[in-house]
C-alpha cells in the first residue's frame, strides 16, 4: 500500500477527545484502550443519537401510521441508505441489516448455498478467516455433504494466491473470504481475487468486519458478490450489521428467518414474502442500534476513510518499530500489506499472563486465540498478545505498551 | 507499592514463576495406573496428568505434561509436590480443599500439607484466572476417578 505524500498535522487530540469511556482510570492508571479489533468504542455523536432515538422518536417501523411511527421509520431506512452511500452500493435493496457479520454469513451460508449444494460441491475458504467465516460454512458441508476446501497460508500470514487459484476449480460453487485478518492483520487484495473467481463464475462473499473499520470500502468497486460487517468494529452499537449482496443473488434466495416485516401477505393458504431487501429481515429489528450505526457512518465520513487509513498505518508502522526493539519479541502476522493490528509473543511468556500484567498497567490488548484457532494451528502456536490500533490511540499508548512489557519481562526474567 | 500491585507480584510471586520455570514431576510417566487430560481449549492452556497408585491406594508417583500460562504450569507443577507419597483420599480431600479456597469467598483452611499451595492465593483476585490455577487438580479428579473426558475448568 503506498503512503500518500502529503504530511497533515493529524489533529489526534480532537478525535480521541471524542470516546468519553476513554477518560478512566483502570488499576490505577490511566486507561490505554489498545483492543479495537475485539470491538471498537463509540463516540459521544453515537451515544447521543441512540439516546436522543430513545428519549424522543421510537416507536416500531414499518408498521405504524402515527407519527412516531413515521420518524422511527425515517431514523432506520435512513441510517440504511447512509449505510449503502458508505460502501457505494448501486440499490438500497441490496442492503441487508442484521445482528453483526455472523448472522450476515449464517444467511449467505444457509439462503443462498444450502439450497444448492450438494455431494460434489465444494465451498472454498482461507486458512486466515475467522470461525464466523468458517463454522457456517462446516454447518452447510455436513447439512449437504459439500466439501470444504481451505487455501493456505504462508508463514508471514498472506494468502498463497497460486494456491488459491488452483483451488478455484469448477465444482467450486462459492468462495468466501476475509478482507482482513483479525488475527495476523493481513489485507488480503480481495479486489485480485474476485475478478479471478468471476472469471471462473465463482461468487464471492467478503468477510469484511475488520476491512471497514480501517478503509473506505466501494463494493462495486471490489466486485464482489456479498460483503459482511459489524457495527460494533466500526464505532457503532452491537447487535447491529451488514449484509451487501448482489441483488439478482439476494432476489433468488429464499428468506432466511420468517416472521413479521419480512411479508407481504400471510394466509394458511399461502404467504406472499416481501421485497428486498425486507425478505431478509425478519421481527421488529435493532432500530435504536441502527440509528447509532448510521450515526457512525456520519461521524467515520466527517473525518474521512482515507484520513482514518493514513493515520492508523503511521501509528502501526510507530507501534511495529516500538515492539521490534523489544528483545524477545516476535511479531505474529508481518504480511507486506497490513491493517493496524499486530499479534506478536514475548519471551516464553503466556499469551494470557501478558495480558494480565499489561491490565494491571492499565493497558488493555486480547490474548488468545482471536476466533482463529487454526491461524494458530497453522502457525505452530496456541494464541499470541494482539494490539489492535484505531483512530483515537496515539503514540503515548504505544509508549506504554512497550512500558508495560517491560514490566512483563522484568517479572518472568 | 500501590494495592494493584501487591496484587500482581502475589500472583505471580517468586515460587509461581519458580514452578512455572521449572515445573516438577515433568513429563510423562511409563508405569501410570490413572491418567487424565485437563484442556481449556479457549484459553490454550492443555496438560496431561499422571498418577501410579500402588496396592495400597497411594499416589506413588505423579507426573504432568502440557502446555500453559504461568499460573496452569505452577499450579500442575505443586499439585505433583503436594499429592506425591500421598493416600488417596487425602488427594481428593486436597482437591475439595483447594478448588474450595480459590473459587469460594471464604478462605478454606488449609492442610498443613499444603502450605505452598497458598502461593495460589493471589489469583483470586484475578478471576478470569482462576480456572488457569483449578484446571490440574480438576484433572487429577478426573484422573483419580477415571472419567473418558477430559477434564475442562472454562
């Protein structure tokens, strides 16, 4: 990825200032919050909108003919057509909300593939993705008898692409893959590989929780068939989320839940489902979250996608030389492209008892195995220590990251 | 020294990281007459433990294996000192004893013989660690009454 040239003062203050939880003490020192890829914290903008949706608009959507119906229903489809200019969708029908990044792949995986698959087909994932990128996919194979195919991975964490495209093969009936990893922070060149698989007529589903959070994000652009993100990873509530899907895709699958909001007629002789993208979207939904999601699209779009990039990978690149001077360090996941989210171990200390010396200095990473259990198979390991970085850290929490580590050593040495 | 940390050197005093250094009884035990697996699987930390009861119902010899925190290793490593030469149900009585004291909010009172175990203590007040300190001697259950499982503390 090259660096732009131009050298903006980056107003770091006026960002961070804007996460109240950021202000606390924890353990007696002042909170460094270094575990945005677990979920990200939410500005005063967002807090307000969900407070302000609560205290003076709700109501159920879609249904009412009173006027706190009507705004209710003006707050949620407008937070959905926010949602479809951030990722540049063609149609607010191609829009589907849902509970987070896992229910988006749950319904790709059981709406459009578990009706087609069978013994014969195959589903192609990565050895990088997330288990919500990959359990659904296990669940579809033992529901149809389709195989799973897994394409590898090198030991700096990228995709092995000739493996990849060797694997592309005709019985291969959908490709699903991560944006970027969550463990390792490799960005995978996502917009490559769908062309490659459209060549071969392969959809694609992009697992893109931790894509949006760091990049602006264009699905035409990327070309790609389904794309599924999170709220909570882009600084808005949980319980909130996205599915992007083709419309002729979205338009020939079945609904994945029944109920309420997703028809049109309902009688014991037949029941007549509504249009997109309200098929998918079942029982009075998450409107509060929403309205919060769509208040985190304004806010990200206030100070812009690529300012956000620009700023995260200097901090990466600062954190990255940071933790190299460590001796003993090893840093998991050094792809030549990378989000700001570095995994790394220290020493022959556990991932976990790093993780609570660092919270007793107040330093919060997560260790473990990140939901990706075998990125660390892969790698020979049982978790690793993740920093993650967002758009309110700076480069005093790095400094006390490296501090605390050094506690960390002082300890086990 | 602040209150939190007095609490982080209690956990991870000198004998937890001795153990954890260099655990004893390591390693796997050729003649064992009882066994048992002892995973957290979300957490990584993965041990095997070994016991040789003789006729008498003694815990002739122990060993353990795996892989883990600091606080899994240590707590394997003085399980193995504490039951070794021990009877059986003086064994279970520890286990009743120990998991008591670290999960309960009144301190169990402690066998003599476990005097070192104290050195556990200080993970009560970390309790997303507790089960790190408990996996061991939920295997050594296991393992004293044979279950097929393994044993899990998460």
């Amino acid at each position: 990825m090259t660096q732009p040239q131009a050298r903006t003062t980056l107003p770091v203050e006026n960002w961070r200032k804007d996460f109240p939880i950021l202000d606390q003490s924890v353990s007696g020192h002042p909170l460094v919050f270094l575990d945005s890829a677990a979920s990200a914290q939410q500005p005063q903008s967002v807090i307000d909108a969900v407070a302000r949706y609560q205290q003076e608009d709700h109501a159920n959507v879609h249904r009412g003919v009173h006027t706190l119906s009507h705004r209710a229903t003006d707050a949620y489809e407008g937070a959905r057509d926010k949602i479809r200019e951030f990722i540049n969708a063609s149609s607010r029908t191609e829009i589907v909300l849902t509970s987070g990044t896992t229910e988006s792949i749950n319904l790709v995986a059981q709406s459009f593939c578990r009706p087609r698959v069978g013994p014969g087909d195959k589903i192609l994932i990565t050895h990088l993705e997330h288990h919500a990128n990959i359990v659904p996919w296990q669940m579809v194979c033992e529901q149809t008898g389709a195989e799973l195919v897994v394409a590898p991975i090198d030991d700096d964490g990228q995709l092995e692409l000739d493996a990849l495209r060797a694997l592309m093969t005709d019985d291969v009936f959908i490709l699903a893959m991560g944006h970027v990893s969550n463990a390792l922070g490799t960005i995978n060149p996502v917009k490559e590989i769908v062309a490659e698989a459209r060549q071969r007529s392969i959809p694609v589903l992009v697992d893109g929780a931790q894509g949006v959070p760091h990049m602006a994000i264009d699905v035409q652009d990327l070309d790609c068939d389904f794309y599924a993100f999170s709220g909570h990873k882009m600084f808005g509530p949980t319980g909130t989320g996205v599915l992007y899907g083709r419309e002729s895709l979205l338009d020939a699958m079945p609904p994945y839940q029944g109920g309420g909001d997703m028809i049109l007629e309902v009688s014991f002789d037949g029941t007549v489902y509504n249009d997109l993208p309200y098929k998918f979207e079942a029982g009075t939904p998450n409107i509060s979250g929403v309205v919060g999601l769509g208040a985190a699209v304004d806010y990200l779009l206030s100070i812009g996608m690529d300012r956000i990039a620009v700023f995260e990978q200097q901090l990466h690149d600062y954190m990255v030389a940071a933790l190299s001077e460590i001796d003993g360090i090893r840093l998991v996941g050094t792809a030549r492209d990378k989000a700001s989210v570095q995994s790394f171990l220290l020493d022959d200390i556990h991932s976990h008892d790093l993780g609570t010396i660092l919270d007793h200095q107040g330093v919060a990473i997560r260790t473990g195995h990140h939901c990706a259990m075998p990125v660390m198979t892969r790698l020979g390991i049982s978790g690793t220590a993740r920093a993650s970085v967002a758009l309110y850290n700076n480069r005093d929490d790095i400094d006390r990251l490296v501090q605390a580590l050094g506690k960390a050593q002082q300890i086990f040495s | 020294m602040s209150q939190q940390s007095d609490d982080l050197y209690d956990l991870y005093r000198e004998l937890i990281l001795d153990h954890a250094r260099s655990p004893r009884h390591f390693g796997r035990l050729e003649n064992a007459t009882h066994e048992a697996a002892g995973i957290n699987p979300l957490c990584g930390d993965k041990l095997r433990l070994y016991l040789q009861i003789d006729a008498d119902d003694r815990i002739a010899d122990t060993s353990f294996e795996g892989t883990g925190c600091a606080i899994s290793v240590a707590s394997a490593s003085l399980l193995t000192d504490t039951v070794i030469g021990q009877p059986v149900a003086a064994a279970e009585a520890y286990f009743e004893s120990i998991t008591r004291r670290l999960t309960g909010t009144e301190p169990a009172d402690l066998d003599a013989r476990l005097e070192k175990l104290r050195a556990l203590d200080g993970v009560r007040e970390f309790p997303s660690r507790v089960k790190c300190a408990t996996l061991a001697w939920h295997a050594l259950y296991s393992a004293l009454h044979k279950h097929d499982q393994p044993a899990t503390t998460e």
